[in-house]
C-alpha cells in the first residue's frame, strides 16, 4: 500500500500523484475526436464530406448541403471499429496489448426540404469520444489504467438556398457526455495491483450550434464549407478516492467534483468535381481546435488533501489538420464504387492514455441503388497509426521508455430511404 512517513511528505506526495494520474486517450483520430460519423462518407475517407450531399448523413457535416435535396430522406448506419493498439514497455509488466476497446458507433440522419428554398434536418450521431483500457495490473497503475469518453448530439438544421449557385444552412446541438476513469496501484502494490487507486465518473449536458455554406459552380462542380462552435463541457460527478487518504480526500470516501472538458471548434472545406458522366473527385481539409485543450483537472471542496484539487494534469495540445482525397466511379446504373486516403495529424503529446498518433485512411466502399426508394452503402477503412516513442515518469515506477503503435479496421453498413 502506499506509504508516508509525514504530514509534509504526504501532501508532496499526493501532489505528484494527482499530477500525473489521469488524462483523456484516444483511437479514432487527433486528441479525442470521432471520425466515423457516415458509411457513405467512410468509403471514401471522408474526403470531399462538406460539398458532397449524396446521403442524409451530409447534414451532420455541413447543414447547406440539404438544399440539394429535392425528396425526404433518411438514412441509418452502424460502424464498427477494432483496434489493434499496444503499449510496449521495459518488461512485460509496463507492456499491454490491445489498449483501445472495439466498438460499435451508430447514427442516425434525415432530411425534409420544405418548400424549393428551404430544408429542414435532424442529426443523431456523435462527434467526440474515447476509449483506453490498459491490462488492470499494469507496473504504472498511477497513469495507466482505463479511460472513457462518450458525447451524443441531436443536431436539428436548416438550411436556404438563396440563389441557385449559393445555400447556407444552421443547426443547434443537445449534447449529452459521460466520462468515466480508473486507476489502480501497480507496482506499489505486488500483492493487488489491480486494486483501484481512484476513480471519477461523471456527466454533463450543453448546447451547442454550427453553420455551413455550399457554392455551385455548375451542376458539376461545387464547394463547401462548414464551421462547428467549441463547446465547453462541465462534467460533474463523483470522484473517488480507494486510498486511505492519501491521493486527495482524508480517509479516502467519495465527494463531487468537476471538470471542465472542451469539445473543440473545427472548420471544414469540401470541393466536389463531377469530371464525366461516370468519375468524380473530392476532397477536404479539416481544422480543429485543439489549442483549447490545456489540462484535464477536476475540483471538489472535499478533496481537501490537495487543496481542492481532485486531480489535475498539464497537456500538451496544437491545432491539427485532417487532409483527404477521394475519387467516385458510377459502375453502372446500380453500382457507385468510392475510394479514399486521408491523413490526421496528431494533436498532443502521445502518452500512455492518451495514444495520439499520426494516422493514414485508406478506405474503399459502394453505393447500390436498390430502387427508387432504396440504396445501401457498404465502407470499409484500414487506419495505419505512427509508431510513437516517447518517456513517462510513473510515481511507482519511475521515468520510463514507451512505445506505442497498432492500427484499426473500421467496417460499416448504411441504409437509405428516399419518401
């Protein structure tokens, strides 16, 4: 168990510890952003998303892009996500093998124009989320352990078309978030070091908005651009300190806390060309916010050991692009095939919760028109992530070398109804 020998060495001693335990990690690109938000636009690495439109799911991009629709629409998809990430240590006891969970990402979109001017939407998806899970008896319990983030917006929009070459569209967002944190003891304790050191849970609710353009050239070839504001979520829950005291509450107990947790602003421009009657391409170059993200702190007046902090770690975080190409083939009447590269670029620190890695999409999917009514998109992406090399120091262990590296294969299934 953990030990000190004094009033003065303890409170050093849970400083460090609330200092290094926690942080946000993430699977699925730069810092704790989602990028699966459509099948349509998996298949093509969400190249070109902002101008493109060819499915409902176009509205939780870029809100102007219902002015394209002349028929309501709705379309539902399901995305799954495994995850071949491991943290390579000096031993098999600060090593784990398949840190980042599978899972399954669902959404939901439709579109009713309302008249030739205007279109309304409603979006169920989600745009920032995570997941790490490092082995319970991991050597560095204080700063492995497991981490989770969920968000879920309802995104209703609408959109006018002011002039045939010209639309803008708006939307508001309900956003509910969930995070959840454990950390156990490690090394420091050979007899249990699965047991918990802490744990935080806590949710939040926000409203947030968007905006979108779209420009048509011709009937060929058009452009988008989108913006979504930052949203500064306020998670409030319960913070549980396992220990006797020593981490942050005398005696150990549970109290509230709260922690401040941005959802950053992107900003997203699409072209779409449409070359002849079969073959089409597309692009996008995606900007996100994540400057805004400087610490992951929770406070509480019950964390009293700490003076109210309950844990608080520095990170280090830059704005970050996301680049992507893509290209459209009509097979046939039935048959669209797409295909796409993207690269994300890393936006912090990569630690051991928080694997943030350069990422490279190579993706491929189809579209098949069923009938009139109905048409299915099948997306399917490989995402090699950079092997990163980088030091941690541990309370219980010490500064240690780390490597993390893995990749992901990401599946999905679209269904689309035209009324």
């Amino acid at each position: 168990m953990l030990m000190s020998h004094s009033p003065k060495v303890k409170l050093s001693q849970a400083a460090l510890l609330v200092a290094s335990i926690l942080s946000f990690g993430n699977a699925n690109a730069a810092g704790y952003q989602i990028a699966f938000d459509s099948v349509s636009g998996l298949g093509r690495a969400y190249a070109g998303e902002a101008a493109i439109g060819d499915s409902a799911a176009a509205m939780g991009r870029n809100p102007a892009l219902m002015a394209l629709f002349k028929q309501a629409e709705i379309s539902g998809a399901m995305i799954y996500f495994d995850a071949d990430i491991d943290v390579t240590g000096s031993s098999d006891a600060l090593s784990s093998d398949d840190t980042v969970p599978s899972q399954f990402v669902p959404s939901t979109y439709y579109v009713q124009p309302l008249n030739e001017q205007l279109a309304f939407g409603l979006g169920f998806y989600s745009n920032y989320g995570l997941g790490t899970d490092l082995k319970d008896d991991f050597a560095a319990g204080d700063i492995g352990g497991d981490t989770s983030l969920l968000s879920v917006n309802l995104n209703p929009s609408i959109s006018y078309r002011i002039n045939p070459m010209f639309s803008v569209g708006a939307g508001v967002s309900l956003i509910y978030a969930t995070g959840e944190v454990n950390r156990h003891y490690g090394a420091v304790n050979p007899v249990s070091p699965s047991s918990k050191i802490l744990s935080w849970e806590a949710d939040d609710w926000a409203l947030g908005w968007n905006l979108g353009a779209l420009v048509e050239l011709d009937e060929n070839n058009r452009f988008g651009l989108a913006y979504r504001a930052g949203v500064d979520l306020e998670l409030g829950g319960d913070f549980t300190d396992h220990t006797p005291g020593l981490v942050a509450i005398p005696g150990g107990g549970s109290v509230d806390s709260q922690s401040d947790v941005p959802l950053p602003a992107t900003v997203e421009f699409s072209g779409f060309h449409q070359l002849n009657h079969t073959f089409a391409v597309h692009y996008s170059a995606l900007w996100t916010q994540w400057s805004d993200y400087t610490e992951f702190k929770a406070t509480g007046t019950g964390c009293s050991v700490t003076g109210g902090t309950c844990f608080n770690k520095p990170e280090t975080y830059d704005d970050s692009w996301r680049w992507s190409f893509g290209a459209t083939y009509q097979l046939n009447q039935a048959i669209k095939l797409r295909a796409g590269v993207a690269l994300d670029e890393k936006a912090g620190t990569t630690t051991l919760s928080i694997p943030d890695q350069d990422a490279f999409w190579y993706a491929a999917g189809l579209n098949y028109q069923h009938s009139a009514e109905w048409s299915f998109d099948l997306g399917l992406a490989y995402m090699d992530r950079s092997n990163e090399s980088y030091t941690e120091t541990s309370l219980f262990v010490g500064e240690q070398d780390y490597q993390t590296k893995g990749y992901l294969v990401i599946l999905g299934a679209q269904a689309n109804y035209r009324f």
